[in-house]
C-alpha cells in the first residue's frame, strides 16, 4: 500500500468536489468497496457514485444530488433559468458575462441580480473578489446537476451556450 499515492488520490478527490463536506463524506463510504484512485477515476459521475449518507440524515441530505436537488426546487422560475443558464460557465465569470449569458438577447423579463442574490442565498452560486471584480462561479457538483438539469428541463441551454459563445 502506497501512502503517498493514496494521499495524492484523497487530496485530488477533496479538489475534485471543490471541498464539499457532503461530498467528501459520501466518497469516504466508498472506501468501503473502492480504493480512493477507482474513486477519483469514476469522479466524472460524481452526482451518481456519491450517495448512501448517514441513514439518520434527512433524506434530502443522503446524497450530493438530492442536497442540490432540493435547493433548486426552491428556487423561483427566474433562479431557475439562471441556474441553468450559468452552467455554461466552467469556470468563475463576471457580472458582465452572465448578464450576456442569461439576458443577451433583450429579454429583460429576467431580473439577473435577484436571480443571483437567488442562486447564492441557496449556496448553489458564490461569489469572489478577484482583483477588485466580484467574480462568481458554481461548485463543480453544482455545475454538472445545473447542466444535467437544464437538459431534463428542455430549457433554454442551447441558446445560453450560444449567448455564451457571442459573448467571448
């Protein structure tokens, strides 16, 4: 058994769910069954290999998706529509960009910053100061239910990505 490798592995299993205690919890259980190198290989499936919580936690609280799931469920249909919308983003964006993203073609029906006070009220949305510019960005975890939400949904993601493309 080699420390540093597993240690390695554990360290790029914490980066990997951005530090979500949740997250880490849940990956820790498979330990059980997988080594911390098959978790951080099946990692890219995260919202379905992380689950089995603690069975004395909320339902809602058992797996990383139903956490996530039941904060979007709570959100009105304009957070809704950017939560999805900024899916695009792989990465932190500006004010800027996600007001191009979500509202680029004048819908202005859409208020973008209730819909981002939305967002980081149920922590599915955080923000940064980099530089003197507020920054904000989703957790990896996030991201990958916003986008496989969006295509449940049906919703407007493909016109986000091209508002996202004209953007940049």
């Amino acid at each position: 058994f080699d420390m540093s490798a597993a240690a390695a592995d554990i360290a790029g299993i914490v980066r990997a769910v951005d530090g979500v205690p949740l997250a880490i919890e849940l990956a820790a259980a498979r330990t059980r069954t997988m080594s911390p190198r098959e978790i951080l290989e099946r990692l890219d499936s995260a919202l379905s290999l992380l689950v089995g919580g603690a069975r004395d936690l909320p339902e809602r609280q058992r797996t990383v998706r139903s956490t996530i799931e039941w904060s979007v469920r709570m959100l009105d249909a304009d957070a809704t529509a950017a939560f999805e919308a900024f899916s695009v983003f792989s990465g932190p964006f500006t004010i800027e960009a996600a007001e191009a993203v979500l509202t680029g073609d004048g819908d202005a029906a859409i208020d973008l910053y209730a819909a981002i006070e939305a967002l980081m009220d149920a922590s599915l949305l955080w923000q940064r100061d980099r530089d003197g510019v507020h920054v904000f960005g989703m957790l990896v975890l996030v991201r990958a239910f916003a986008r496989e939400h969006a295509k449940i949904e049906g919703s407007g993601s493909m016109s986000a990505q091209k508002r996202w493309v004209r953007h940049y």
